[in-house]
C-alpha cells in the first residue's frame, strides 16, 4: 500500500513548518553555547541568562539578539 501524497498547498505549508522548526531549533542551540535559554511563551520568546529575561517578539528579532551576544556570525 502506498502512502497517499499531500497536496501541494498542504505539502507547502508542512515544509513551511518544517523550516521553520528547524530554524527555531537552530537558533536555540547556538544561543546555548553562550549559555541563553529560550523559552517560547504566548507573544514570542524569552531569552533568559544569569536570571535575567528578555522579551523577543519575532524569530528574526531572536536572530538579532544570538548575533548581538556573540552566538552568530554576523
């Protein structure tokens, strides 16, 4: 029996996800290198260090933020 393909709007939007996870993910890790967690919370995201938290609306504000600290190349 064969798996059945998804169609292209929904296979879109399951890459889309995809991509975007693994973005997520990646961000995270190099962040945790510079000892940051990042908590995902209801408007973005929490970048915390030493007890100390900051608000992060978008992911691409968050990729900012790991290039500021030092976890990214610029």
């Amino acid at each position: 029996m064969e798996a059945q393909a998804l169609p292209a709007d929904q296979a879109d939007a399951t890459e889309r996800t995809r991509l975007a996870e693994k973005r997520l993910a990646t961000v995270r890790a190099e962040l945790a290198f510079k000892a940051v967690t990042v908590h995902i919370v209801h408007d973005g995201y929490l970048a915390c260090k030493y007890g100390y938290c900051r608000s992060v609306p978008t992911i691409e504000a968050l990729e900012a933020f790991a290039v500021q600290v030092g976890a990214r190349a610029a």
